[in-house]
C-alpha cells in the first residue's frame, strides 16, 4: 500500500500537476490521520476492557477480605464481651478469691487488651481506582469510603484505650505484689481488687473505653456487611431474598417484631451492650423510623431511609454499666405514628419491604 502510494506521488510530480498533487498528499494526510485515530481507539478500548476486568478481580479480592474482616471482628468482639461481664462482675462486687484462683486473668483486667487488624488494601486501591469505576459500581465505592471512616474512628478510639491500659499499668506498678508472685504478694494484690474502691474506679474507667471501642467495632463490622451487600447488589444484582440468606450465612438476625402499643416492661433485653446494626429500605417510598431505647430515652427523633437505601442506625449513647442499651424501632407514618416496631438485635438487621 505505501509503494503503491509512493508510484502515485512520484507520477503526479513528473507530469506537474502541482494541484492534483497538493490535494492528493492532503488526503493522504487525511487516511494516516483516521488511521491513527481508528487505533488509539481501539487501543483504548483494549486499555478500557483490561482496567474493568482488573476492577472485577479487585471486587472478587476485596469480598475475600471482607468476609475475613467480618470473622475478624466478630472473634475481637467475643474478646471484649468477656471483659465486660468482668466489668459488671467488679462493679456489681460478685467476685470472689475462688473466681481469681480459677483465672490468673483476672489479676491483668486492666491491662489486658486485644486489636482489631481488618485488611484494607484492596479496599484502598479501589477507592483510588475512583475515577475509571464504571457508574453502576459508583456506590460500592461510597460503602468502601465509608468503611475507611469508619476504620479511621475506630483507630482513635484504640489510642483512647490504649493509652487508658498505659495509665492502669503504671498506677499497679508501684505495688510491689505487681509482679511478685509468693503468698503474701498474692494475698495483698488480692485484697487490693476486692476491696480497693481505687482499683474498682480503674476497672470502671477501663471499662468505659473498651465499651466505646466495642461500639465502634460492631459500626466497623456493620459497613464490612454493607459493602458486601452493596457488591451483590449492583454487581451480582441480588434481590433482598438473596441477600437475607448471605445474611443468614454470617449468622446474623433479623429485628424482633413488637406490636405498637408494647409497654416498655414488656420489652425483653436485646443488646446487653452498645452496638451498631443494620437498617435496609426495600420499598419504593421514604421511611421514617425513630429510635429509642426500651424505656423511651431518644436515640434518634427521625431516622430517614431512602428507596433501596442501606446504612447503620447509630446505638445509643452512654448509659452506664447498669443502663439500657436497647434500641427501640419505630417505623412512622406520614403523620409521626406508629405503622411497625422493632426491637435491634445485636448484629441484627431490619429490612423493609413493600408491605411495610
């Protein structure tokens, strides 16, 4: 093709046609041009393909590692309930010397600790992958964001902690029964946190820290299994039946139902510590929900679910060692009354359907 382009240009040079030429070689120009054109679009197209199919792989690889992460936290979480039934134990004075002999671990509650490491760095490059996600992945991104907030709160609150475990360790280290362990060591620290009022304040403050790290973890835990619904939704598109059965599959619950007009003494204890759950909009309307705990204490006046919306409902605040954790759902109509209610069951979800 070229040699037959050259003999062209060379005729029409020998015979002088200066114009013909002039118009020729501007045509010529024109092909080469479209030509280059035609294959940076293919090119790109190809670049294009190879970018989403590295996007599904990292979509296949993150899914992986959230339901790692979700077993993470749920073995993390059954770490701190037992600190917090020791907790209550200390601050309710049930323990006793044979509970101490029966585990050297209550000698270190204060300083006793375990961390949350999720793995995130999938998550991370596909939220800098941002701007070449196709638009029906864009709110799996969103939930990937919010995840990393969340990761992020969750950090703060373990530099709360740990820093309250460095301050527990230094107070016990001027005792030297600390670490000594003959009879008269063991029988003075054992005094010390039965009957110190200044160890049972440690152990309270102590235990006001891993509440609130508890707390986040089961927020962190809840956006884990919103990402993975989002994924399957606008990726595998599941329908809400698929998606309660992935539930299922990670053992969690759905809300315990309540006739409106339940009286608060009625309402069993569902949450025995704060936590975070999950609330789904599968109607076609708005919803409006309020939040309280069993006994009417506000968490939330009005909690707006949009049409297919999927987030947390935040727990409810500080109560005390001896509050009430319970959230209350109340599902409104237009005019602020009760259409449905709810009690949240720890790790437990609400989804609302069309008949709601």
């Amino acid at each position: 093709m070229i040699s037959f382009l050259r003999k062209i240009r060379q005729k029409l040079l020998q015979q002088k046609r200066i114009t013909q030429y002039f118009a020729y070689a501007v045509g010529e120009i024109f092909l080469v041009v479209i030509g280059i054109l035609i294959a940076l679009y293919f090119n790109n197209l190809n670049t294009e393909k190879n970018k989403q199919k590295e996007i599904n792989q990292l979509l296949v690889d993150i899914e992986k590692d959230l339901l790692l992460n979700y077993q993470s936290t749920n073995d993390v979480l059954e770490f701190y309930m037992v600190q917090d039934s020791i907790a209550k134990l200390i601050a309710a004075h049930k323990l006793t010397k044979a509970d101490y002999d029966a585990s050297h671990k209550l000698s270190y509650f204060v300083s006793n600790w375990d961390y949350l490491i999720p793995n995130e760095e999938n998550l991370k490059q596909f939220v800098e992958s941002e701007k070449v996600v196709s638009e029906e992945l864009k709110p799996i991104i969103i939930s990937a964001k919010n995840i990393l907030l969340s990761s992020s709160m969750l950090l703060d609150t373990w530099d709360n902690l740990k820093s309250n475990i460095g301050d527990n360790y230094s107070a016990l280290s001027k005792f030297t029964w600390n670490v000594k362990y003959d009879s008269i060591s063991n029988s003075k620290r054992l005094d010390y946190m039965l009957n110190d009022p200044e160890y049972e304040a440690m152990a309270l403050g102590y235990w006001g820290n891993t509440q609130n790290l508890y707390d986040k973890i089961t927020r962190y835990r809840a956006q884990t299994v919103i990402m993975l619904i989002s994924i399957k939704m606008h990726k595998e598109n599941y329908n809400m039946g698929q998606i309660i059965n992935m539930l299922d599959s990670l053992s969690m619950n759905l809300f315990k139902e309540y006739p409106c007009e339940v009286d608060s003494e009625e309402l069993p204890s569902l949450k025995p510590r704060r936590a975070s759950e999950i609330y789904g909009n599968f109607t076609k309307d708005t919803v409006h929900l309020k939040l309280t705990n069993n006994k009417g204490t506000e968490i939330i006046n009005r909690f707006i679910l949009l049409p297919m919306d999927v987030t947390i409902g935040t727990s409810s605040e500080y109560f005390g060692i001896d509050g009430d954790n319970n959230t209350l759902v109340t599902v409104l109509d237009k005019n602020g009354d009760c259409i449905k209610r709810y009690g949240a069951i720890e790790n437990g979800y609400l989804f609302l359907e069309s008949n709601d």
